[in-house]
C-alpha cells in the first residue's frame, strides 16, 4: 500500500496509527503540499481532489483520512474493535469522526492556519470556537474514558490526532478535566502514539515562528480575466495578496490617487514593498520568478518558456481580444458584436484547439503560466454561453484545468459574476 502523506498533518497521522493498530505496513509516500507537489500531474490522476492523506491499496486509491481509516479497519483488522459493526456504536463512532473534521479541526484550521499566510492567527471569534469545540468534546467524555464507546475506537485515534497538535503549540485544555483524562489514558493505548509525538515534537521547533509574507498590494476588479489570472498565480505560489477593489465600469481607475500608481491607469496593477507592475501576464512572471519555490509554472528551459511566452500573447491578442471584440461591446451599446466579431472567437478556439492536439497542457508536460492565463478568459466564454463542447481538445483541457489549478473556485465565481453584469446591460436596452 502506497501512503501519500505529509507528517504534520494530523489526518496523515490519524492513518498511520490506525495502520499501526491493525498491522498493516504502509509504503510512505512524501507529498510537501508547502511546495504544491500535491499538483503534480502524477498525483492528480491518482486523486484528482489532489488532497492528503492518500492511499492507493492495489490499485484502489482512497483518500480523505477518516475514510482510510475505516477502509484498513474494515479489511485488514482482525475484529471490529476499532469501528464496531453494531449499527448504534458505529453511528456514534462516526458522529465523533465528524465532530472531529467539521468542528474541532475546523476551529484549528480558522485560527491557526492564518499564520502561513498573514503571520498572525486568527480573531478573538475564532479562538472561541476552540474553546467551544473542546467543550463539547469533554462533554461527549463525561462519565467515558474513550470517546465513542467503552473501548479505543478510530474516533479516538482521529481526536488523538489532532488534540496532540493543539498539545505541541501550546493550546491550553487543562479546563477541560475530562478531555485531559481522556487524553493521558489516549496516550498509553493508541498503538504509534510514539511516532505521532515524535513527528510533532521535530516540528515543534519551528511552531513559534512563521512564514514571512510579502506585504503586496493587488489593485483589481473580479470580473476581469486578467485580474483572475494573477489571483491564481498568487494561490499557486502560496501567496496572500491584499486585494483593493478599483471597479473600472464606475471609472475608480482615474483617481488621482490610482493613476499615480499607475498612469496608464489600467488593472490589475500590483505594488509589491513599492516596487509598481501592471499587465497580468508581466505579473504573474514576475510573481514566479520573485516568490516561485521551483520554476515549473514558469521554467527557465528556453524553449518551453518561450512557448509559453507565445502562449501568452496568443492570450491577450487572440483570447482576450475576440472575448472583448463581440462580448464587451454590450457595455458601451448594450448590443453584442457582429458576426464578423464572433468569428474572430470561433477562429481563436480553432488555433487554441489546434495547440492542444495531443496535450494535456498549453506548453509544457505540467501545469504552467500560459494554462492559467487562457483558462481566466475561457472561463469567461464559458460563463457566457460559447460553446466550448464543439473543440474537443480544449473542452478536454478545461476539465483537467478546472481541477488542477489552484483558486479555479474564485475564477469561476469573477466569470458568473461577469454573466450577470453582462446580462442585465443586455436587458437594459431591450
């Protein structure tokens, strides 16, 4: 059994003393999600939610860590001790495994998990809801030394998971008397505790410190491809932008104060510790040569740069231009372009379906600037009704695009909202 894993997540932990409990020896898999090696085309076709913990057993790839757990319980254990098959003790033990990912890892992730990307936690808000998380959980313990019945089940084993990360950084739960009881025996009991603590105590040495975020300004407007385009960029490399809304149709990019950032006065406009860039495509470059962990979105080869390079003009001149030649028009005459306009777009998906001919991606092997350009303004023709079914090759792309590629959910979202905009100018001059 492969186990694509990385050990400070506590769901990868959560299998692997569940794999130490019913004796199964797993083929550990390093994936560093702080690096995006979870988006290697490799992975993706393993698991396509590009997610860990992962396991892949002969062939039958599973993932997300509760449901692994149970999978190697209800396999490989030699009695149903960690996860009864009495229907009542069962649907506790799941009720715990739920509690454990919508509520307690939960409240970890939306007060800790800003220190990536901020260097601060989370509000005063959030570390309530800890409090609130463990006080349920030692109500669930009253009266019980174990969580969901009178013996180690996988829902200890996933709360011992993550109360041990609350433990190494320090949270304090000794108010919580039964989950401290709880905890002490959990320790003794759960087969790997040691591993699980060894793990945490090794990266524990860094807890106290935090990743150091540039501080950058993106000046934007979400229905904008381009805008989109950098967003991606930025969710790709790990970056927090501090977005600033200039909504262009209200004429905000003239503001004194804005064209003296920019006096071309366009968007998306980027100002990275006063250093000043506009033009997406220029952004995102600049953003993977500056920030970039490896080069693979951008890589030095010369020649796959330079096809995406190419890629990337086709983008603005082609992509861009036909979207805007027969779409955008509505918004100064409230009537789409001529037919003579959305043949320019049927021509460009023709080249674009073209380029794609027995590829996966635009330019290289793998994922690249040149994919997540395109996919911002094909993502607005989508949205807007073209029809992309009709290019096998690029509705073949799109799909494996939309999975792989980081922040796709807000690209969609700045699309449908340009439907909507789009619309309700149609609408209006009828």
């Amino acid at each position: 059994m492969d186990f694509y894993y990385m050990p400070g997540s506590s769901g990868c932990r959560t299998v692997q003393m569940v794999a130490k409990a019913v004796g199964v020896e797993l083929n550990k898999k390093l994936l560093n999600t702080m690096e995006g090696e979870q988006l290697k085309p490799e992975f993706v076709k393993l698991n396509p939610q590009h997610t860990i913990p992962t396991l892949v057993d002969n062939g039958f790839a599973i993932w997300e860590s509760r449901a692994i757990a149970v999978y190697l319980v209800e396999k490989y254990a030699k009695d149903d001790s960690l996860f009864p098959k009495d229907p009542k003790k069962q649907a506790v033990v799941n009720q715990r495994l739920y509690f454990d990912m919508g509520t307690l890892n939960d409240a970890f992730a939306k007060y800790y998990y800003p220190l990536f990307r901020t260097g601060q936690p989370g509000s005063d808000e959030d570390f309530k809801k800890i409090e609130t998380a463990f006080g349920f959980l030692n109500t669930f313990l009253e009266g019980h030394d174990y969580v969901a019945g009178d013996n180690l089940t996988v829902a200890d084993i996933a709360i011992l998971a993550l109360v041990s990360t609350f433990d190494i950084i320090e949270f304090d739960f000794s108010k919580y008397s039964n989950v401290v009881r709880w905890y002490a025996n959990a320790k003794k009991v759960t087969p790997g505790w040691d591993e699980n603590w060894e793990v945490l105590f090794l990266l524990s040495s860094d807890r106290h410190h935090t990743i150091s975020v540039p501080e950058m300004d993106l000046y934007y407007y979400p229905v904008v491809s381009a805008c989109r385009n950098v967003l991606m960029v930025a969710k790709a490399l790990g970056l927090e932008l501090n977005k600033k809304l200039v909504n262009t149709l209200e004429g905000e990019q003239m503001n004194p104060e804005f064209i003296k950032i920019n006096p071309q006065h366009t968007i998306p406009t980027l100002v990275d510790n006063g250093f000043t860039l506009w033009e997406s495509r220029a952004i995102a470059i600049y953003l993977v040569e500056k920030y970039g962990k490896d080069d693979s979105l951008y890589p030095k080869d010369p020649k796959i740069q330079a096809v995406i390079n190419q890629r990337l003009y086709f983008d603005h001149s082609n992509m861009y231009g036909s979207l805007a030649a027969y779409f955008f028009k509505a918004f100064l005459t409230g009537k789409l372009g001529s037919e003579e306009d959305y043949k320019k777009s049927t021509d460009t998906f023709e080249f674009l379906n073209s380029f794609l001919e027995g590829q996966e991606y635009l330019a290289a092997d793998h994922l690249t600037l040149a994919d997540i350009a395109i996919l911002s303004n094909v993502a607005n023709f989508d949205a807007l009704g073209f029809d992309i079914s009709k290019y096998p090759n690029v509705a073949r792309w799109y799909a494996n695009a939309k999975k792989v590629t980081p922040g796709w959910d807000e690209n969609w979202a700045g699309a449908l909202e340009l439907k909507k905009m789009l619309d309700k100018k149609l609408n209006a001059s009828q």
